[in-house]
C-alpha cells in the first residue's frame, strides 16, 4: 500500500523560505500525477503545485506562482515543495497527494477528488 508523509512545516517569519518533503512508503508509479494542497481554517482544501511525470512540466496556482518550486525523484519516491517568500497568508496545513490516473496534454486536476493518496499533513505558519 501507499503512505505518504509530509515534512517541514514550521513557524516562520514573512519573508523566508521553507522546503517541504513528502515520502512515499510505497512505490509511487513514475507516470503519476504528485501535487501539493493546503487548507487553511475556514477553508477547503487548495490546489497548490502539481507535477508530471517528465522533469519540468510543472503548474501552480496563481498564488504561489514565482516563488514556488515542486520538484520529484521518482527513483526516491519523494515530492519536495520549496517555499520562498512566504507570506502570511500561506499559513495552512500543506498536503501531499498523488493521483495515478493518466492524463493527457498539459493538463493535471486540480481538484482534490483524483488524487487517490494523502499524506496526513504539515502545518506551515507564517508570521508577519
């Protein structure tokens, strides 16, 4: 089976940077979609990055667009977030989900309802 777990979170100050983690326990097939959610309180769970299984064909939300990196090593079967200057409204728990279905074209769902695993959460706090 699957697991996923996320690493990195923590209490920052506006303006930093802060790299999260994800493994995989389980093997992770190279062709699946990974992304990143958050979920702030009050909030539903949002669409942060995604990443293909070729190096490079990347998306993001607006949001996080420019100072946001996802990258993968399939052979290591991690999924890492780079966070540089963090804002305050990126507090949230982040997530980790992957999604094994294939899709064609530069597309990739943004919507949680495909991914099929999640980890179970990072807490990222950042204070102005």
């Amino acid at each position: 089976q699957v697991q996923l777990v996320e690493s990195g979170g923590g209490l920052v100050q506006a303006g930093t940077a802060l790299k999260l983690s994800c493994v995989g326990s389980g093997r992770i097939g190279s062709t699946y979609t990974l992304a990143w959610f958050r979920q702030a309180p009050g909030k539903g769970r949002e669409f942060v990055a995604a990443i293909r299984w070729s190096p490079g064909d990347t998306f993001y939300a607006a949001a996080v667009k420019g100072r946001f990196t996802i990258s993968r090593d399939n052979a290591k079967n991690t999924v890492d977030l780079e966070m540089n200057d963090l804002k305050p409204e990126d507090t949230a728990a982040y997530y980790c989900a992957a999604d094994r279905h294939y899709y064609a074209g530069a597309y990739v769902p943004r919507g949680a309802s495909p991914y099929e695993y999640w980890g179970q959460g990072t807490q990222v706090t950042v204070s102005s």
